[in-house]
C-alpha cells in the first residue's frame, strides 16, 4: 500500500472545492465555521472516532469607503444653481448594511487639487444615484443609502449652489460622510451600529468596526468621508478687430481709407485667458467673409508670419477647413493672450 | 431448529452484522479532542506575551489555531494512528502551519482521495496547464502518526486557516 501511495503523488487533478460565499468583502456574517476531526487506529475501531470543535459563526466585518469620483474640482459658474460633486460609496465588509450620509462645507484656508478654498458653496443637500438615468437629475430623491450588499456601492451627490458674486477661481471643498446603519430593512434606514464590546459570543454575530481613516472622521469608527470641491471658471475673452484699411488709391492711416471694392482689411482675432490652468489642443478658426477674398500668406501670429500650407507651423489656410483661417497653438498654460492677423480683399 | 448449513450466506451476513456493535457505541478506547482559538498578543511588563482563547470576533482575514489532542486510554499500545483533518469550510490553510511531534504530514486538494507531501502536490488550471499546488488549494491535512502511541500517552496535532 505504502508503494501505491508514491506513485500517487504529484498526480494531476483540478481542484474539487469551489469557494460557497467568497467575495472581495470576505465571508458572509452568520456563517458558522466548523471543523471535524477523524481519529483512526488499531484501536479506533471499523470508522474511526470523530471529533469536532464546536462551530462558531463569521462577525459583521465593517468596513465602508468613501472616495471623490470626479479626480478634480466640478467647474461651475458664478450663480449656478444644482452644482454636482460625484461621490463613491463602497461596502467592503461582509454584510448587507445602510449608511447614512451627510455632507460639510470644509473651512476657507483648507487645499484640495492645488488650490485653497475661499468660500462656501449654499444650500448643499445629498442625493443617491437611483440608477434610472446617468448622472444627477430630478429622478435621484434619496437621502441614505438602503441595502448595499457587500462588495457593492452607490454613486452619490453632492447638490450645492454658487452664489453669483462668486468670481474665476474661487474655490469651495465639501466634506461627504457615509455612516454604517444596519441593514436588513428594505426601505426603510436602519438603526445605528456599534462595535460590540466585551466577550465573543461564538453563536451570535458581533460587530467589529476595521474602516480606515477618512479625509474627516477617525479609523475604525464605522465611517468614511471624502472631499470634493467647486471652482469657478475664469471667463476668457476673444476678440476680433479690423486692424488696418489700405483702399486702392494708396491712402494712409492720417488720410483715412475707405472700405470699397479692392480695399485690403487686416482683420485681428484676439483670445485673452486670464488666472491659471492649462489648455490642450486649443484651435483658433475665423471664416473669411462673404464677399471677401483671402490674401495669400497673410496669416501672422503673434507676430510670426505663418505659410498657408499645413506645415506643421501651427497655422494654415483652407487646407484644415475650406476658407477657413486656423491656427492651432496646441497646449499652452494660462494667463496667456493668443492674437494672429490675415487679409481679405474686398471682391 | 436450523441446520446452519443451509441458511444462505447473505442471511448469515445479515445475522453477523446485526451482532457487531457500530463504532461510536463502543467503549472508547481513544480519546480525541479538536477546538478552534485566537492568539491574542499582549504586552505583560515590556515584555510581548502570546496566549491563547476561544475564538474571539471571527472575522474574515483573522487566523485561527485548530488543536487536536488524542490519548489512549486503553491498555496496550495504539497503532497506524492517522488524523484527517479537512480544511474547515471558507477557511484557507495557512501554508507551513500543521505541525505534530512525531508525524508525518501529508495534504489532498482533491477533497481527500490522495495524499503527498506538501511539495509533491500539482493541480490542474482551467486552461489544462499544471501548477504546484498552493496552500488555497488544499482540502484535507493529514497526520500519520509515526510507531504506536503507548497506554496512557497522549499525542497532539494542530495548524492554523484564515477565515475567507
């Protein structure tokens, strides 16, 4: 028999338990856990003895996340009303359960994404995600979160109002906290959890709180907070000019030139960002006008000339779009003042 | 009265049987307890002190220490003592953790057919590939015990799982 035995080793076999209730969150609560033993010998008789401890049962293992879902401030406008910050709530313990939820404006002089906040956003309420239709709308009404299984989560709202003195680049953080309600009562918000102290009762479910620490609540407490903010944009400004007249009867800008057939127009498109951030891909276009031809090679830019040809000079004429001045800087970081000039004469 | 020659040989069995006394009814002649408990660190006077207690808010991830002491209580030596021990239910073995004075220890991975040494176990990937076996993967722990286990004397086995 020992012979058979080595030779049986190393055989090849898939592996014969499938895991009954494994997820990310562990264990389900209120699972008994039991181990038996089987004793066999001379002595032992025909089946062996057998033994077991006696079960006990897997505790509530509480753990709630809250995390900002936007990665960056919500850009708003001074005066907007229903300005949404997104939020994630997840359930990593191991047993169906409620939270309940409030939101905090965070004090001026706090920093969150490379800014500091300067004021309070008005009115905020909090609103779950009901699932019915992406994003926030007048279908999300709820206030807690009801019956999150574990591993699951929730998106939530932050709604808040921008008051219309608000100005580019002011900036308000908020504070979202989810806190751990019993579950178990579809519908309706479940009553506060607590950490059980005192003796382990191996035959009922204890509770026992292992959250980490939050942006704004303590490790450990059965809660999780995160922080979101609004900034308000900085408005930009663009602007296009007729820089200069030249008429066929060689005027001059003393004398005055008139604007009639044959007149050359400089025409001058300016884009003024003010404040700080950063642009990618930004593109200029200006149509030529009815009636109006375009003067070869007359696109200068900040006051390089520019080919019409799409060269890589950052500029063209008709070649990106038909009749169309483009000029495209690509990436550039604010404040910055963009300007280019071109000619038309008038047909 | 009967001639016992002619009663058939399955009414004999029958007959046999029913005089064999099951194996929990008999006397026990070696006795085998199992429990489940947590090591609980503590500090005593600066120093670090591990002791042990019932299990104590089970949680998944927390590790716990199963012990199977076995005495024999008969008067002459117990022979071939094997102790099997399947992984108990959402736990993982904790790798290296069975231990046992005097033992040799085996695993199954496939719910407790075939035993080997830890290092000589492969199981099979869905894709048909083979890989060594890994202590997830196990399903039964076993302990041959090596020799007799004289009257009286007493013998213990243990190993430790994470609740999943």
């Amino acid at each position: 028999m020992a012979r058979k035995w080595l030779m049986a080793a190393g055989i090849l076999v898939m592996p014969a338990i499938v895991p009954s209730s494994a997820h990310a969150a562990g264990t389900a609560s209120g699972t008994l856990v039991s181990n038996s033993v089987l004793l066999q010998c001379s002595l032992c008789g025909a089946g062996g003895i057998t033994s077991a401890a006696p079960p006990f049962v897997v505790d509530n293992k509480v753990n709630v996340s809250v995390t900002d879902d936007d990665g960056a401030a919500s850009s708003v406008v001074a005066g907007q009303a229903s300005a949404v910050s997104a939020f994630a709530i997840s359930n990593l313990g191991n047993t169906v359960q409620d939270y309940s939820l409030t939101v905090a404006n965070i004090a001026g002089g706090a920093a969150l994404f490379g800014r500091t906040d300067n004021f309070d956003a008005a009115a905020c309420m909090v609103r779950v995600e009901s699932g019915a239709t992406p994003g926030y709308d007048a279908a999300d009404t709820a206030t807690f979160i009801n019956e999150l299984i574990p591993d699951g989560s929730r998106t939530v709202y932050v709604v808040c109002n921008i008051a219309a003195s608000q100005a580019g680049g002011d900036l308000a953080i908020v504070s979202l906290a989810a806190a751990t309600l019993q579950g178990g009562t579809p519908g309706m918000q479940g009553g506060a959890t607590a950490a059980t102290v005192g003796v382990d009762t191996p035959a009922t479910v204890d509770i026992v709180f292992v959250d980490a620490v939050g942006s704004d609540d303590a490790g450990r407490d059965g809660r999780h907070s995160a922080r979101g903010a609004y900034l308000l944009g900085t408005p930009v400004t663009l602007s296009k000019t007729i820089a200069n007249v030249q008429d066929p009867s060689g005027c001059s800008a003393a004398s005055g030139c008139k604007v009639v057939r044959g007149s050359i127009l400089t025409y001058r498109i300016e884009l003024v960002v003010p404040g700080a951030g950063s642009v990618s891909g930004l593109v200029l276009t200006d149509p030529i006008p009815a009636d109006m031809t375009y003067v070869p090679d007359s696109i200068v830019v900040n006051g390089a000339p520019k080919t019409d040809a799409a060269d890589g000079d950052q500029a063209d004429f008709g070649i990106t779009s038909a009749n169309i001045v483009t000029v495209s800087p690509g990436s550039v970081s604010a404040p910055l003042t963009i300007w280019f000039t071109f000619r038309t004469t008038i047909n | 009265m009967f001639n016992l020659r002619h009663i058939p040989a399955v009414l004999v069995a029958v007959l046999l049987t029913a005089f064999q006394l099951p194996a929990h009814a008999a006397p026990a002649s070696v006795e085998v307890k199992s429990i489940a408990e947590r090591e609980i660190v503590g500090v005593t006077n600066g120093k670090k002190e591990t002791r042990r207690a019932p299990v104590d808010k089970a949680v998944p991830g927390d590790e716990i220490v199963y012990t199977t002491t076995f005495r024999n209580l008969a008067d002459k030596p117990a022979a071939n003592i094997v102790i099997t021990n399947p992984v108990p239910n959402d736990s993982i073995y904790k790798g290296d953790s069975a231990a046992g004075a005097n033992t040799v220890i085996t695993f199954s991975v496939d719910g407790g057919k075939q035993y080997a040494a830890a290092g000589k176990l492969s199981v099979r990937t869905k894709e048909g590939k083979t890989r060594p076996a890994q202590p997830a993967d196990y399903t039964h722990i076993r302990w041959t015990y090596k020799g007799t286990l004289g009257a009286g004397k007493s013998g213990e086995a243990s190993f430790r799982a994470f609740i999943k």
